[in-house]
C-alpha cells in the first residue's frame, strides 16, 4: 500500500506524540515529587530533558524506519561528467590511498579529480605528485593538484576548487576517506534519478580503522547505526540535514546560488542548511559507501565532535530563518535546537542521578520512571542493526561481530560525547578560536 511522504510523516508524528503522552501519564508522580523537592518549573525542565523530548525523538525514528520503504536506484551504463573536490592539510599519511581508492572506480563517464593541498607543512603535495604520477593516464580520469598558500580553511580551499572546476556535477571527499566499489557512481546515480530540486546527496561514511582500540570501536557503531539511520529518516522527509564533506555530490547551480562553503568550522551542515533556506532538497544515499579514518584518541575524538557541535550552532547563526518555513524536516530542526539543552541536561542532571542511584539508593531524579526509554532504546538498536544489515548484504558488505563496541556503545557514548558538544556550544556562543581538524 502507497502512503505519500506526508502521510509517513503524520503517522510518525502521531506515533511519537502518543508516546509522549502515555510517557507524561506515567511520569505526573515523578514530576510532582521533584516539585516538591525543587519547584514546579525545575521539575518539568528535568523530566523533559531526561525523559519526553528523547523519548519523542526515538519513537519519531522508530516509526520512520518502519514505514521507510525508498526506491532503488541502479548505476546507468553512461553518467555524466563529475568533478571530484579533495581539500587536504598536512594528509601525506593516506592522501596517497584515498586517490588510488578514487582511480579505480568504476565510473561510466569523466571525472575531474582537483586535490587542494591547503598550506601543508609536511609532504602532502609530494605525495599526491607521486600519486598523481603513477596512476598513468588513458582512463576517463583527470587529475590535477592545486597547491594554496597560505592554510585558508576547508572551506577556503573547496571554494578555490570550485572555480576551477569543469563539470555542472560536484562531489567531495575527505583526504582521509576510502571510496568503496561504484561509490562515485551510485552517488551520482542518486542525485539525477531523484527529485528535480535535489541540491546535494549525501553518502554513507563508515568507520575505517574500527578495529585499532575502543575508542575507533565505539565510533564504527555511532557511524553504522547512528549517523547513517538518521540521515536516513531525514532523507524520508526530503531534508537531509547534514551533506557531509566527507563524500557529497552536489549540483553546481545550487552551490553557486549558495554561495560556496562559508568560512565555519562546519562548512557542511552551514551549506546543506542553505541549500534548505533555497528551497531545495538534500538526500541520502544508502548504497555510496566510504571508510574514514575515525579519531584514536579521545582527545581527537573530543576536538571533532566539539567541533561538529559548534558547526550546528553556526548553522542555526547563519540560517535563522529555518525555524520559519514549514516543511517536513522541522521536527528534526527543532530537535537540534535543543541539543544543547539535552546534552546539559543529561550531563548536570542525568548522570548525577545515576550516581546517587547506584551508590546511595537516591532515586528522585533516576528512578522507575526513566526505565521507560530502556525498551525504547533497545528496540530502535535492533531495528536500525538489522536494517543496516540488510543494506550491507545487499551490497557485498559484512558486519563485523564487534557486540561489545555495541554494548558499550549504547551504554556510554553519550557520555563521552557530551562534555565535548557542551563545550563546542559555548565555543560558537563566546566566538572562540576557530580552526579546522581534529589532529
């Protein structure tokens, strides 16, 4: 049975909002205890924050994935002309096998490789001359090394790209990240067979170098089932929020309308947001799959998501009339909205009263009532696993039997993940140093 888009959408909505209400139902003695304790108004702004805005926010996704069913989009035997867009900075460690990754796909038209070297320090525009070098010549690819002076930014160097670009199709790719087998040419394939006012899509980015300590373990779930789930829900609502840089495609008339990648840390979801302000749609496709080289440490861990959060508060900055325009992907606005909200929350408030839980038996802020997110929780893991791994099969990928990454990452991601968003928020409020990487 066909239910158009809208349909999806007020039937996920009704589906979450009626969570919320039996949630508040069972959450009203909770609510009046800690009045009792605090105040009304503190009270609310716990529960809230604990409790019914993220227990919305996983009843809206398991509703999405549960009536998602998007159409397959299969490689034609001629594609158009692309031209692939690599910023690097100090990358001589794997520009090298992200350009031997990108040389043999298997792509049925021509593509245009520039690779900015963005003021490196070390041997990046050594490497990608001896790279460039040995891949030889008579294929459909070009490639070109546009050497920048001095380090302007990401954007800086995508925004000198651009102009040099020959082809109406733009895609971009980290210095950093592999491109699976027809990644170029299913991510192309996506955006000419989709809606006519499709501006940009975005791929699916994985994690690389899972295997090296918990830390790159952790990370290959978040990518697996997090980040990619939820660009999936969004696409379902023609809103994709985040066109990462990692590997996007993108229209050239809707970049130039755009006005290329702004000067922010988070110069992709600053332009995806733009593309959304114009009216365009942006979407996700499924089957482009890339590996990224994922943080090690948790300091770089810490410093990228700091800054992924502070590129979220740039965004609502430079695009505040977002919340203004009606379309299907404002509930997911407004969630983000709140995220500096949640994170604080959950941070202040949450883990506090886990610890007076476990070690004192002082259950007023941390009690019964927050068992409710539990079922919640562990059915939209298991629904976004096997759909991914549906997805992985479908395409010759395995899963890899990492169950304690997945325990650990359902348990404590969060909390590794606030303190840096936190401090990313107030980085953007306070107009801190900006700089680009995570290294």
């Amino acid at each position: 049975m066909y239910v158009p888009v809208r349909g999806k959408l007020a039937l996920a909505m009704a589906f979450a909002i009626s969570w919320v209400a039996f949630s508040l139902y069972v959450a009203l003695p909770w609510i009046n205890d800690l009045a009792e304790l605090f105040s009304l108004p503190v009270a609310w702004f716990i529960v809230a924050g604990i409790a019914l805005i993220p227990g919305w926010a996983n009843a809206f996704l398991v509703a999405g994935l549960l009536i998602d069913h998007r159409p397959r989009y299969f490689i034609h035997e001629k594609l158009p002309p692309v031209t692939l867009l690599i910023a690097a900075y100090n990358e001589e460690g794997c520009i090298g096998d992200t350009l031997r990754s990108v040389a043999v796909q298997d792509y049925p038209g021509d593509v245009e490789v520039l690779v900015v070297d963005d003021g490196s320090t070390d041997r990046t525009r050594e490497v990608v001359a001896e790279t460039i070098g040995t891949l030889g010549a008579g294929k459909n690819f070009s490639f070109r090394l546009i050497p920048v002076f001095p380090n302007g930014g990401k954007a800086n160097a995508l925004n000198v790209a651009l102009a040099q670009a020959s082809h109406d199709l733009i895609a971009s790719v980290d210095a950093d990240t592999h491109l699976f087998k027809d990644a170029l040419a299913r991510i192309v394939t996506n955006i000419i067979d989709g809606p006519a006012h499709t501006a940009a899509v975005a791929g699916t980015v994985l994690a690389r170098n899972s295997r090296n300590n918990m830390i790159t373990k952790l990370q290959e779930w978040d990518y697996f089932l997090g980040i990619s789930v939820v660009k999936r829900i969004q696409s379902l609502y023609q809103g994709t929020l985040v066109s990462q840089g990692a590997f996007s495609v993108y229209r050239r008339e809707a970049l130039e309308k755009a006005g290329g990648w702004a000067d922010t840390v988070g110069e992709d979801i600053v332009l995806t947001w733009a593309f959304h302000e114009l009216g365009y749609r942006v979407g996700y496709a499924e089957n482009a799959f890339v590996f990224t080289n994922v943080p090690e440490t948790y300091g770089q861990f810490f410093r990228q998501r700091k800054r992924w959060a502070r590129g979220l508060m740039e965004a609502f900055r430079f695009h505040p009339r977002i919340f203004t325009r009606p379309r299907m992907i404002t509930p997911f606005i407004y969630l983000n909205a709140l995220f500096p909200y949640l994170d604080l929350v959950f941070l202040c408030v949450f883990l506090p009263g886990v610890f007076a839980a476990v070690f004192f038996q002082y259950y007023a802020i941390v009690g019964v009532m927050t068992l409710l997110l539990l079922p919640l929780m562990l059915l939209i893991n298991v629904l976004m696993f096997f759909n991914q791994r549906r997805i992985f099969r479908r395409y010759g990928l395995k899963v890899r039997k990492n169950f304690l990454g997945l325990i650990l990452y359902m348990l404590t991601y969060q909390v590794i993940m606030s303190p840096a968003s936190i401090l990313g928020y107030f980085s953007e409020f306070f107009h801190f140093k900006k700089s680009w990487g995570t290294k």
